[in-house]
C-alpha cells in the first residue's frame, strides 16, 4: 500500500525576512501581539551533507492567533540556504515546523517518498525539501 504522510499540527510558520526588527514592526501595527523577544543563535549546519561552518541568525516567535505562531528569521552572518531562498523569493514563508518525536526516522519515512534533506543542524532540526510540492519546505523539530 502506498502509505501516505499525514501532519498533524503545524508548531509555526517561518518567514523569511532581511531586517527583523522592520519586520517585527509591521507585524505590530497590524497585529494585536503579546511582547516580542528577539534571540540570536549560531547555527552549524549542513547542507545537502556538507557542513557549512557557522552562521548566525536573529529569530523572534510571534503569537499571531492561538493556534499560529510566526517565527521571524534573519540571517545576521554567514551562508546558509535561508540566504539563498531570500535573494530567490524576497522576505516571504520559508517553511512550516513540525514537531515529531524522532527527527531521523521521520526524516526517513520523508525520503521513502522522494523527499529529500536540504539542510540540517546536528539533532536540533531538520529542512526536507519540499518546495516544488508546497512552494516552501518542512522543517522537522523535536518534540518538546
């Protein structure tokens, strides 16, 4: 039988943006929002395989509806394939997060299908390449 993906909750919807704290604020003026906290983190992904050294990110997690989060992502320093999708599309949705309870073998039940790994930071979370199905990817996140 050709068994079927299903996605049970999406945990949020990423855009990608060249200035978050410009993004952050049209977002405000339109948007009734609880506080917003900006956080930066370094990331050590690969790539299709290849490991990318380090990069550098500001994210912020906007509470737009009590069933949708929002995360906000700007690459502060370094390359990363986030880069690359901004110059291609502009500031626009990038992925939905989906919490599964073993990032590899989901990942792999995901390639079983012809889907694969973009890119990948050591555990913490996975993008499958999905964008010629949904015009973004999936990121795959623990669950918590």
């Amino acid at each position: 039988m050709n068994e079927r993906i299903r996605i049970n909750e999406v945990a949020h919807i990423c855009m990608l943006v060249d200035d978050i704290e410009k993004a952050l604020e049209r977002v405000n003026q339109t948007f009734e929002i609880p506080p917003v906290k900006v956080e930066e983190y370094t990331s050590t992904a690969r790539l299709r395989g290849k490991d990318l050294g380090k990069y550098n990110v500001k994210l912020a997690f906007v509470k737009i509806a009590n069933n949708m989060t929002l995360e906000l992502l700007e690459i502060s320093e370094g390359k990363s394939i986030e880069l690359d999708w901004l110059k291609n599309h502009g500031e626009t949705i990038h992925h939905i997060a989906i919490e599964v309870d073993d990032l590899e073998k989901e990942a792999a039940k995901w390639e079983k299908k012809g889907v694969k790994i973009l890119q990948e930071d050591h555990g913490k979370w996975i993008y499958l390449d999905t964008e010629k199905i949904l015009g973004m990817n999936i990121e795959l996140i623990p669950s918590e």
